[in-house]
C-alpha cells in the first residue's frame, strides 16, 4: 500500500520558474528541507519495512527481491566511497519496488576484529604517555621544527645513498604533514575529528566504539535516504549476544560438514600483535597472501684474495657457531634454474647479518627482515621443528655492510662451476626476499644484463673490489630450452630488445615476464637429471630433492609489503589455527560450478566474472581464528575468536528473522527490547536448524513458542536466496567469494538457497583525483548530503560510473543536479497548478 502524501513544505511553495527561485544555497536548502519532509513521512508509514506477502487467492508468495551491502566497518563515520556503492543497492531496491515486487534491504554494521580493538589501544597509550588531553611533543614549535630538521636529514641521506649507488631516489617527506595534519597519526587527533573532544577518553574502552558509532551510521544512512528496513539492524560480536548465538551455530554446523580444520599452517602474521593478520586487520595490504619461496644454501668458502674487507666473515668462519657452515641464502622462485648459476648478488649498500640457525646448526646470511620472517617458520612442520629454539626471535652473530661481503667465493648447490663469486648488483630490493640474489644469467634477464655489465666495464668493477677472475671465467651456461627462444631465452631477450643496462626497467620487466611465462610453460630442462623433462614437471622434483638434501629450505614472506592496525610491519608464520578448508576440490568444484553457469548467478560484468574463477583457484585454507580481538568465541574451543572476514558470510540470513530478536533501536540485542521476547539462551543449535536448514525438526522443550520458530523459519524460506549483493570490487577476492564457499557449505544440500548476483564496482575519486585528506577532498557522506542535498548527492553517483574501473564524483555535477532538481520540482507544481486551475 502505497503511504499518503504529504503537504508541500513552505519552501516547496515557493518554488516558482517565474524568476523568484531560490538564489545561493536557498535552493539547496529547500532541496534539504523537502527530503527531511519525505524522510519522516517514510518513517512514520514505515515505508521499507518488508514482510513475506503472499497472494489471497492461491497462498502463493508474492515475487520477492532481496538486495544486501556489506555491513560498513564500525570506528569511524560513513564516507562518500559508502555511498557510492550503497546507491547501487538503493537504486536496485526501489526499481524493483516500483516493478511491484516485495523488495526488502536491510542493513548492519561490522565490529569484529582487531582495528576497532588497536584503534582503542593506542589511544589509551597516549593517553598514558602525554596526558589527557595529550600533548603533543610536535604540538611544541621548537620541537616539531627539530623534527622536520631530522625529517629533511633523513630524506637528504637517502637521496645521498641512492645517489652513491646510481639509483633513483624516491621523494622522503620533509614536512609535517600527513593524515592528521602534523605527519604524526595520534588515534586523539582522528576521534577529534568525529567527536566531542571531551567525550574522546571513553573510547579507550573497545566497547564504547560498539555503542557511539553505530547508531549515528544508522542517521545518517537516513539523511541519505536509503531506504532500509531498520527493524532488521544489528552489529556484530559478542556484544550482540543473538548475532553471537548465530555465528557461533554456523561455526558448529561447518564443523560438522567437515569444514573446519586444525593444523599449523603460513598465515600472514604480526609479531607485535602476536597473531594472524587477516585483511581487515591491516592498514596496508589487504589481499595480500603468502608468498613461497626456496631458500639456496651458498656455503661461503675460505676468501682468496685478501681482501681486508673480509676479516669480520674470516673469524666468523673459524668461529664455533660458523664451523659448520655459513651461507649466504637467497631466496628464489625457480630452484629448477640452479644449475645455471655464475654468480651471487649482493647490495654493496645494503646492511645484512649474521643468524643462527638452531634447527640446523648453522648460520645464514640475509637481510634482518627476513631473518625475522624465517623465525616464526616451521624447518620440520610435521615434527614441530622451527628455525629457531624461540618463536619469533633469532640470534644475530655479527653485521655485514653489503661490502663487506662482495668478492667471497661460494659453493653453489647444483651449479656447473665448483665455486662463484658475489658480486655488486645496484638494483636489490632490501624490502623483498633475503637481499641475497643468485645469478642465472641464462634464464634470468637482469641477471645476464648485470654480469655482462661488470664483464664490460672492468673500471665498474673495480670500483667495488671486483677482480677480472671473479667474473671473466663464467659463462652463461644453458639450462632450459624452449622452441623460438633457444637454450638461453634471457640473452635472446635481450638482444631482441636491445636492452643494454640494467636501468631499463621497462624492457627487463617485460624480458622477465615472458622469458618466465615461456620458461615454466614451454621450456625443457637440457641438464640434470631431469633432463628431457617440461620444467613444469621437473621444477617440483628438483626442489623436493634439494630440500631433502639439505641444500635448501622452504621460507614464505607475504607477497607485497602488509603493515598492522598496530603499525607493525608482517611476516609469515607457521602457527597452529583452526582454518576453513577453502579450496577442498569438492567444496571448490560446488561454488564453481554455481559461479559460472549464469542461470544460477550473475556477475554482471564479465571481468568480475572472472576474478571469481581465478579467486577460486588461488583460494585455499584460511585461518578464521584469532586469539584477542573482538568478535564471537569459537564455541568448541573458546581461547580463539572468530575473525573477521569468516563472520561475515552468511549474516544475509540472518536479516530474515533479525526483527524477531532485536528489532529496531536495537542494534546490540538487548534482549528486554526483544519484540518476541526471545532469550539468548534459548537460541540453541536445535533452534537455528529448524529455521535454517531442510528436514531439521522443532526443537523439544524449547522456550521459544513453536509458532515463533515457525514464523521464522518461514521468513527465511520467503526471501531466500538472496537476489542480488552489491559491492566494491576489493572484495571479491575475500569476503564475495567466502560467502559463496559458506552458503554452499551450510545449504550443501539445498543449491537453490545461495546467493544469484553479486554487483561489483570501482572506487569513486573526486574530481578525477583519489579522495585524499591532504587534499582536502576527502568526503564524508554526510557532509556531502549537507553539502549539496541527498538527491544531488545521489544523482552525482549515479553519473558517476557503472563499471569496474574507478568511478568519478563530480562537484560540478552535484551543483548542476542542485539546479536540475530545483527547476524539475518548480515545474511540477506550476503544472499541478495549471491542472488545478483548469479543473
């Protein structure tokens, strides 16, 4: 039934095109002062809320649509990204509203996890360090000009250094200036932003976040005129304790099916935070995983050229810790190219250390970041063997200058020469691998381009100690052939690009990338054992048997840079972790073959299409647990808490029967306000079967009354499967695809009931840049609407774009939409007029 119409609001009235429009923000303001009319009008008819309704003649239910957003991260206020996305979800709603279907779009809001829990803890450490309120040692002008001193010294070195090694440098920040305006990010300044500076010291305590923010998302989701049905809100953890009775029976029932495993797996971790670091518990580097790699024993030799530079390795090798072997270990990709190997690189700017290794009782050479990885890894996973005696903590013998370290001699396992040498490579990355590299100059392009360079230019050479029979003697030797490349598709490369230094990064990415693709995909190895085999093949088999030669060793690192909400840089770790088995061919092969038939599920776009096909063949065990953090308990074992990303995937059902729990003004499910006056308690597993999964019976003796439970159940059957899920296109690798593998691990038997679409789009600029505080065009969703109005705000998104490429808000056109909307408002009432009169 559609709601009564309202009286025209006195700034309606006086719309007219004759000349007396509103002039400056007026019209605006009557824009706003229209919407906030309408706004409470639906309110007051309740005009989005939606029950089951079915036709009075057959009993048959009336065509439904059911549209769900991902539930918005509680610690802050709703931005103009928000919106952008969520208008593709209002929009939808009322179109289908309007096609006269039973459209339903409910609404919720996410607390899980660590941000909200370390956002809460570093407050409550400046707190403690500079008083309340704090005060900023760079509040003080001789402090923060001291600051920006050591700042510009700091960018100034670095320039120098990259300077000294013919690198480019990046631009080092030389001034103060960052998110919170001072270069600094204090947790204070960015609550200050959002709240009553004397309230800011009660968000030290987590739960108090639960409570400020939510419910004002809840007005402004309001002000934008979304449409939800409110009755149906909630936010997540245990705080909530029905949403926490829900996850906790999902948890049981993946259990049951098989679905939750225990074992030590690589997971990306954060040593400061003592735990997995999924990717909501990042500030950097989200969909970022694990990356293997195998480490490559050198064994340094006894140096030969007396060299003063050597005397710190000299004493480490008659030392008792290095007499049983010192290796430099670069960590490589392709082990299968090891008998190719000419040479080491070394950074001669780069600082490397000495490590002891007690699982074998040796000491290895690399960078310290990578030494902190390698100690929280497992040596001997299936015996509970790690590196180090200590997790996460490894003994650092003595420090190399990366020159201190050119010019020893190595024993290179597999290599045709019986000793290489390191050399200078300028290009190393210390913030990637172990800052070793070894040198396969057949198959490797910036490898062939760096030793011909040293071979070419002797004076280059000699400027880093470098003699001519530590390069000369060592030729490329050929070790994979492919078809139309030869045997040594890196100098083949090369010379067909003309590349001639190794700082045309360009052509070497572009060399690498295709001597790589052509090498695993087409190439046979022509030495070794395995020689006549697809390197596809051999590439395995010739790691498993170094490793088990003890030649090598498997270490993981995250594949990009992931830094923690605690600031702390991530490594990855072999721990112990209840883990979701995604990837289980029959589970994987169930969700595929929903995915990629279109009559049971539509991506919208063909290219999102396809990030779910190659999510899926990428995706495997995922740890869902963490051990502090808000969120509900794991219910079998309770010193783990379910994470983030892994409760967040069947919640759309949980909107269902949401208003029989908590209804609305309710978000934290205080049970007295509970519309069905339902308990806690009383939601047993029994209970959540019988409304969520075929063939399960009433619960016996359950204090909820069975017409209650009934109803529920029946609501669920009414809006499932859910018709469509809008979002951005960040998470189609996680949280899109987790919710696939949930629905048809929980409804395996019923495929009917799992989610039919998923729209995914860009990100949104402003004014075609990336919103950006120090831009100053980073926009909030509601000071936007306060800006130009709810509809001009909307009607900007909506012109915005529809694609998966970034989309563009422009202020112009919210400006333009002001005027658009006036005058169409203004002409609508002078033919309502005209009619009236004519009449």
């Amino acid at each position: 039934m559609a709601p009564a119409a309202a009286a025209p609001t006195p700034q309606m009235s006086n719309l007219s095109l004759q000349g007396n429009a509103p002039k400056g923000f007026a019209k605006r303001d009557a824009l706003c002062a229209a919407e906030l009319s309408v706004q409470a009008m639906w309110e007051r008819e309740k005009a989005f809320e939606s029950n089951p309704s079915y036709d009075s003649q057959t009993g048959a239910k009336d065509e439904k649509f059911i549209v769900t957003f991902p539930y918005p991260y509680s610690n802050g206020h709703l931005h103009l990204g928000h919106a952008f996305s969520l208008t593709k979800a209002v929009f939808r709603a009322q179109f289908e509203r309007n096609r006269g279907k039973n459209s339903l779009f409910p609404f919720a809001f996410h607390c899980t996890g660590m941000p909200i829990q370390a956002a809460a803890n570093k407050l409550t450490s400046e707190m403690k360090l500079y008083g309340t309120p704090p005060k900023f040692p760079e509040e003080d002008p001789k402090i923060r000009a001291q600051m920006e001193a050591d700042l510009a010294a700091a960018a100034k070195a670095k320039a120098d250094k990259a300077a000294a090694t013919g690198a480019k440098a990046k631009g080092g920040k030389t001034k103060l200036v960052q998110k919170s305006g001072t270069g600094i990010v204090r947790q204070w300044n960015i609550l200050k932003r959002m709240v009553p500076e004397d309230e800011i010291p009660q968000f030290s305590d987590p739960t108090h976040w639960l409570k400020y923010f939510p419910p004002i998302g809840v007005e402004h989701m309001k002000r934008f005129g979304s449409g939800v049905d409110w009755r149906r809100a909630f936010i997540t953890t245990s705080m909530n304790g029905y949403y926490d009775a829900f996850i906790r029976w999902q948890f049981n029932v993946l259990r049951e099916k098989g679905k939750v495993l225990f074992g030590k797996r690589n997971n990306v971790y954060s040593i400061v935070d003592g735990q997995v670091c999924a990717d909501h518990d990042r500030s950097e580097g989200e969909g970022v995983g694990p990356q293997e790699y195998v480490l490559i024993k050198l064994r340094v030799l006894d140096p030969d050229h007396g060299q003063a530079r050597h005397a710190k390795m000299e004493k480490l090798l008659t030392s008792d810790e290095g007499k049983k072997g010192v290796y430099l270990v670069p960590a490589t990709l392709r082990p299968e190219t090891m008998y190719g190997q000419t040479n080491c690189f070394i950074l001669p700017t780069g600082e490397y250390g000495a490590y002891y290794i007690d699982a074998t009782d040796e000491v290895f050479i690399m960078s310290a970041r990578s030494a902190r990885g390698l100690s929280c890894q497992a040596y001997d996973a299936a015996n509970d063997v790690y590196f180090t005696k200590e997790f996460g903590k490894i003994t650092c013998l003595e420090t190399f200058t990366g020159d201190e370290l050119l010019g020893l001699p190595l024993k290179a396992p597999n290599a045709t020469y019986e000793k290489v040498y390191t050399l200078p490579l300028l290009t190393i990355s210390m913030g990637k691998g172990t800052g070793v590299v070894t040198s396969v100059p057949s198959d490797a392009p910036d490898d062939y381009v760096a030793l011909k360079a040293l071979k070419d230019k002797p004076d280059f050479a000699a400027k880093y100690g470098i003699t001519p029979d530590m390069v000369d003697p060592f030729e490329v030797v050929p070790i994979i052939t492919i078809e139309g490349y030869g045997d040594a598709s890196a100098v083949f490369m090369c010379e067909k690009l003309g590349i001639t230094s190794p700082n045309e990064k360009a052509k070497l990415t572009q060399a690498k990338d295709e001597t790589y693709l052509k090498g695993f995909t087409l190439g046979v190895m022509n030495v070794g054992p395995y020689s006549g085999k697809k390197v596809s093949e051999a590439k395995p088999l010739i790691k498993d048997e170094m490793i088990a030669a003890g030649q090598a060793h498997l270490y993981f690192e995250p594949e990009s840079k992931v830094v923690s909400r605690t600031n702390d840089e991530c490594v990855v770790a072999s721990t112990d972790q209840w883990y979701l088995a995604y990837g289980e061919e029959s589970w994987c092969s169930a969700v595929k073959k929903h995915v990629l038939d279109s009559e049971t599920f539509n991506a919208y776009d063909a290219t999102s299409l396809e990030k779910y096909g190659a999510t899926l063949d990428w995706l495997k065990e995922w740890a869902c647990t963490r051990q502090f953090g808000l969120g509900t308990f794991l219910p079998w074992d309770k010193q783990w808490v379910i994470e983030s990303l892994s409760d967040s995937t069947i919640y759309m059902a949980y909107y269902t029967i949401a208003h029989y729990l908590q209804g609305e003004n309710n978000l934290n499910g205080d049970e007295s306000k509970s519309p069905e006056n339902i308990k806690v308690v009383d939601l047993t597993d029994d209970a959540f079967n019988y409304i969520y999964r075929k063939g399960c019976s009433l619960p016996r003796g359950s204090p909820i009354p069975s017409e209650t439970l009934t109803k529920m159940r029946d609501e669920f059957r009414y809006w499932y499967p859910m018709d469509l899920r809008v979002s951005a296109k960040d998470l189609i690798p996680n949280h899109l695809t987790m919710a696939l593998y949930n629905h048809a691990a929980v409804w395996d038997d019923e495929p009917d009931l799992w989610p039919r679409g998923y729209y995914t789009n860009g990100h949104i600029m402003v004014d075609a840049e990336k919103m950006s505080k120090s831009k100053g065009n980073f926009l909030m969703m509601l000071e936007t609407v306060n800006n130009y109005s709810a509809d001009a705000t909307r009607f900007a998104c909506a012109d915005a774009g529809d694609t998966l490429d970034d989309a563009n808000f422009s202020r112009d056109t919210a400006n333009a939409a002001i005027v658009s909307l006036s005058n169409e408002a203004a002409w609508i009432k002078e033919i309502l007029l005209e009619t009236d009169k004519s009449t």
